[in-house]
C-alpha cells in the first residue's frame, strides 16, 4: 500500500488529480489545499510514504517548514519546466513532472515509485553499531540510516569510505548509534570484519583494553543482531569463533578484574554483552587458578561465555538468574518459556557449530543449574552437572552479584561465603576454593 498527500492549490485541478491518483492500486490519497494543512495531515499520519506536491503559490515559510517535516519523505513535485532547479529547491526530490503532460505521465511515475517502495520495505535490514563501520570501512555494500520501521534512508553508497570524521558526524552530532546493512550485504561485512579479526590474531597486534572491551560489545551485537536475521550460519558462526578466538589470545588468564570493572562501570554498555565479556575473563581466572589453564578449555569457556544467552536479547530478562526472578518480572507467557529453553535453545545452536571443541554445548544448556537440583531447565542436580559447568555456573552467579551488588559494594570474601551455603557440593567447593585466588580487592 502507499500513502500519498497530495498538495494541490488548484481548486478546478483538486478533483482531477486525486481521481487521477485514486486509480493507482493500493493507493490511499489524502489531498490538501495549502501547507498548513500539508503539515496538519503528515504529524497526524506519519506512515505517509509519498508526498506528490502541485503549487504554484503559498507563503514561502510555510513551504519551507513543510519541507523540513517532509525532509526523508519520497516527494514528486509538478513544474512547467522539467529543466527550472529553483521549483524542486528544498525537496527530497524522487522525480519531477511537467504540468502539460500531468494526465498522462503521473499515474505511470508514481506506479513505478510504488512498485519500488513495495520492494524495499520487503527487505531485511540488519543493525550494526556505527562504530564498526570505522573498521570495516570501504564497504562494498550500501549503508542506510533507519528513520522508521519499515523505511531505511540510504546515506553511504557502497565502496564509500566511512572515516573519524563520519563517525563523529553520525555518533556525536547526530546521535546515530546504530546503521543498517541489507540482508544480502551482510556476508560482505562479515567477512570484512572477521578478516579484521585475524589481522589481529595474525600480527600478534593486542588491541587495547579499551578497544577490546569496544569489541566484544560489538562483536556480541552483530552475533546476536546478524542470528536474528540470517540465523546463526556458517558465517555467523565464524564471526563468533574468531571474535573469541582474539578475546582468548589476548586475554590475561590472570585478570586483574578491579581494572576491568573499571573500564566495565565508565563504558556503561549493555548487560548482555558487558556480562558475557566479564564472564569469560573470570571463568577462565577460576580454571586458571584450578590448574585446568590449556588453550582449549579457556576457548571452551569463552565460547560458551559469548553463546551462552543469546536466545535472549533482553537485558532485564538476562539479568535473571531464576525463574521465580524472570516471573517478577511480570513477563508474558512466551517470554517466560523462551527464559525457561533459552539454555537449550543456546546449547543445540552451539552443537551444530563445526570444528569447536566438544563439551561447549553441555557448559552452555547446563548455565542455569544448581547443585541442589533448583535449577533449570533440567533441574539435573550437582552428580550430572559437567566439572566446566561448575566453572561456569559459579563464575556466572559472581558477574550478577559484580553487576548487582548489596548496597555496601561487591566483596569478594564476603560473596564467596554466602556462595559456599548456597553451592553446597564438592565440586562446587572445589571451584569456589580456587575463586579466592582471584585478584579482585575486597570492596569493589
Ligand atoms: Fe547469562
Ligand atoms: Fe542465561
């Protein structure tokens, strides 16, 4: 369907040109006189998707501010002369046509405009964060800004280069904190960011703690956001093995985890993310600390750590770590059943992964556990749980407390003992033995 507003000051032309316009399939019209009443009719329906404005007269100011409103709006404006610039000045001009030929000529233009409106808004669109785009620059893929949800602005042609100062135009003054890829360029992006990646791993080039922490939130964005749309496919599946292949390389496998929370608190980021990162750095601090510090078992818990929740993308719900926490919540049904499954939903995406260690999968569905047999969605108790899901579970339940601590600030010591009444199994005791050797200072 396509939503026109017709301006048309002509009061003998008003009738013709909307009968004229009505004939077009799928078109709704609504036909006004002035701009006034243009800019009326556009706040009240912001889905309008064409403006098709014939004046010859009206106060230049009015004219401008309708311009301003109608700035991202598809517009064909009516001249006497295809070739005066001055009489399409200040619209977001799709094509112009000449009054004489009005009858015969704007059905058919507006057709065509139609049939290309319908085609994009059919079109996915994937998210990425602005800031990838300094990375991943020459894109040979178009990059659109999204105005609304089913219109997306084209503002980067492919091939262009994105640079400081874009990033600064986009992300500072404009407050453009995400930018879209069509469904089909996104394998072109992937590639260009995994190859990025491998650079790194590559040149031993450690970024920096800053550009780490920058990473991992975008990297866990574009997973998630890239598994919404595409699915989590070979190429998905890639861009996550190489991200955690980096975080492992680079990683200090005995995290000062102070300096961490630091860089954590100012960067403010999401809890997904922030908490996936936090995750991998203090499971693999507590394998560390357990003698279990090989290669493959730091890749293991930073996988899991980055995969582990991605079935969910809401903050709050991730934060839960109960199911009577997600039911506080006051969430919907199906909410509440994707919470309960998302440990299996996560698992058996992960077993499908090629050329991953195994035992990522059990670590991952078996995140929600509890030694007394409490836990979800399995409720299998401490005998069936795998010795890096112990890791795990307890590394996982110390980042919720890090993240939301008792009102005295988050104590190593004083955590650990609450943790030792509620994991009561030697396995657990085990792992949360060999937490205390964490270097964190009491009272973060
Ligand atoms: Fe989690
Ligand atoms: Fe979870």
């Amino acid at each position: 369907m396509i939503k026109i507003l017709l301006i048309e000051d002509d009061p003998k032309l008003k009738d013709k040109v909307t009968f004229l316009l009505e004939g077009i399939v799928g078109a709704v019209i609504s036909t006004v006189t002035d701009f006034k009443a243009a800019a009326k009719t556009l706040t009240e329906h912001p889905d309008i998707n064409l403006i098709v404005a014939d004046y010859r007269s009206g106060n230049g100011k009015d004219v401008e501010v309708f311009q301003k409103l109608a700035v991202f709006i598809d517009t064909v404006v009516c001249v006497d002369d295809l070739s005066d610039a001055g009489a399409t000045e200040g619209w977001n001009l799709t094509e112009k046509v000449e009054r004489k030929s009005l009858a015969t000529n704007l059905k058919q233009v507006i057709e065509k405009i139609a049939e290309k409106l319908e085609s994009s808004e059919k079109l996915k669109f994937c998210r990425i964060k602005t800031s990838i785009l300094l990375e991943t620059s020459p894109l040979h893929a178009d990059i659109y800004a999204k105005l609304s949800d089913v219109k997306y602005l084209k503002i980067f042609l492919q091939g262009d280069v994105f640079d400081k100062d874009d990033f600064k135009k986009y992300t500072e003054q404009k407050k453009i904190e995400y930018m879209y890829l069509r469904e089909d360029s996104c394998q072109l992006f992937i590639h260009k960011y995994v190859y990025q990646i491998d650079e790194f791993i590559k040149n031993h080039q450690p970024p920096t703690p800053e550009q780490m922490s920058n990473m991992n939130m975008v990297a866990y964005e574009s997973v998630q956001e890239l598994t919404n749309v595409l699915g989590f496919n070979k190429d998905v599946q890639q861009l996550a093995k190489s991200h955690v292949q980096m975080t492992v390389q680079f990683m200090d496998k005995k995290p000062n985890l102070s300096r961490l929370l630091a860089k954590l608190k100012t960067q403010k980021g999401k809890y997904l993310a922030d908490h996936s990162y936090l995750l991998s750095y203090i499971a693999c601090g507590i394998s560390t600390h357990l003698q279990w510090g090989s290669d493959t078992t730091f890749f293991k818990l930073s996988l899991a750590s980055f995969l582990h929740d991605v079935a969910i993308t809401d903050d709050k719900l991730a934060a839960c770590n109960t199911i009577a926490d997600a039911k506080s919540l006051g969430i919907g049904e199906k909410e509440m059943n994707l919470f309960r499954n998302h440990p299996t939903i996560a698992g058996d995406m992960v077993r499908k992964m090629s050329e991953i260690p195994p035992d990522v999968d059990a670590i991952i569905s078996q995140h929600h556990e509890l030694p007394d047999g409490k836990g979800f969605p399995r409720a299998i108790g401490a005998n069936y749980i795998s010795p890096l899901s112990t890791v795990f579970i307890v590394a996982h339940d110390m980042v919720r407390h890090i993240f939301f601590p008792p009102p005295e600030g988050f104590d190593l010591s004083t955590y650990l003992a609450g943790a030792q009444e509620r994991f009561q199994h030697s396995n657990f005791r085990r792992v949360l033995t060999a937490a205390k050797k964490l270097d964190m200072p009491a009272n973060e």
